[in-house]
C-alpha cells in the first residue's frame, strides 16, 4: 500500500468517526433562510415601533392598552419568525441529507436537539420571567445570550463552526446590555446578518462543490 493510499484510509476513517459522533447535515442555507427571516420580523417590528412611538408623541399621553398590544403583536411575531426559520431549516438540512445520503434523525440528531433545547427553555422561562416583570427591555439581550450559549453547548455534537457563532451572538447580547434601547438593531443584526454571514460561509465552505456538482 502507497503512501497516498494510507491517507485515503485515515481520511476515511476520519469521516466515518466524525459521522458517527456528529451531525454533520446542518445547511448553510437554513442560516441563510432563518437570517431573511429575522430581518423581515424586525423590519415589521420596526415600523410597529415607530407607529407606536409616533401616536405617543402626538397624544403626549402614555396609553397602557396601545403598549400592551403591541406587545401581544411583538412576542406574537417573535414566535412566527421563529417558526418560518425553523421550517427552512429543516427543510434545507432535510435536503442536504438526502443529497448526501446521511440519516436525518439518529443518535447525534437527538444530541444536537435536547442540548440546544435545554438553554432555549431555561431562557424562555428567564424571558417569561422578565414580561411579567415588565423588564421588556432586557428581552433582546436576554435572547441572544441564551441563544448563543444554546449554540456554544450543542456545538460539540455538529459542525464546529456553530460554536464561534455562539460566542458572537453572546458577545452581542452581553454588549446590547450596555445599548437597552437599541435592542430591536442588536436582535436583527445578532438572529439576522451574522446568520446569514454564517450560512454563506458554511455553504462555501461545505455544500459548494456538492451543490456545484448537481447542477452540472
């Protein structure tokens, strides 16, 4: 056996320990999609701000029931961006395992679920906790510090790279609480632009050859 034919077998087997202790089906693309799906919400948000902000400045009165809409339209809006960016990307990652013959659902599958879910639902009943406190200020930051841990501690079980955007999107939130006010621009650059630097970055550096091939 040649020198270059024992490289072949270690990188054969490297890809086959890494399929089985990893899930490597994550797509580029679901970052892509769940990034045009957050800044669409906060463009939306945005302007119910303002509108918001605008009937204040022009009654000069504070009015309790228009502050509670629209924050019964915002955590309502929060829950539907959240949904569409589920749904593309479980329907790019379904596609990318299906291209490359990967199973969608194993034991790595269930890996990357219960350890993303568990900070998603500490920091859901964190944020619950704040709503109720009336502290609807400290919901963006709070949001993308559990986020970002939630990637940080399910990266071990998926492509490494998630765990450089876990820290980004914890370095933001920890910064957006010195900025309380600008919340709105931290969520959409934390949940919308470093996704979809990230997903062009993982379809790059992952998918493009793959992808490339298909059409061709």
């Amino acid at each position: 056996m040649t020198d270059q034919q024992h490289l072949q077998t270690l990188s054969d087997i490297r890809r086959m320990m890494e399929r089985s202790s990893r899930f490597l089906s994550l797509s580029g693309l679901s970052g892509i999609s769940a990034g045009i799906s957050a800044l669409a919400g906060a463009a939306i948000a945005r302007k119910w701000l303002v509108d918001y902000y605008y009937r204040w400045n022009t009654s000069g009165v504070h009015n309790h029931d228009d502050f509670e809409l629209l924050k019964f339209r915002l955590i309502v809006l929060g829950f539907c961006v959240m949904i569409v960016a589920l749904c593309g990307g479980a329907f790019f990652t379904w596609r990318k395992a299906r291209r490359n013959g990967l199973p969608i659902w194993d034991r790595t599958a269930r890996n990357v679920l219960i350890n993303v879910a568990l900070p998603l639902a500490a920091g859901g009943a964190f944020i619950g906790g704040l709503l109720f406190n009336h502290l609807e200020t400290l919901v963006a930051p709070t949001c993308l510090v559990f986020y970002g841990l939630a990637l940080i501690n399910t990266s071990k079980y998926t492509l490494p790279d998630v765990r450089y955007l876990g820290i980004l999107e914890t370095i933001l939130g920890i910064v957006n609480l010195f900025f309380l006010r600008k919340g709105l621009y931290f969520w959409a650059i934390g949940f919308g632009l470093l996704h979809i630097i990230y997903g062009a970055l993982m379809w790059w550096k992952y998918e493009r050859k793959g992808s490339l091939q298909s059409i061709s």
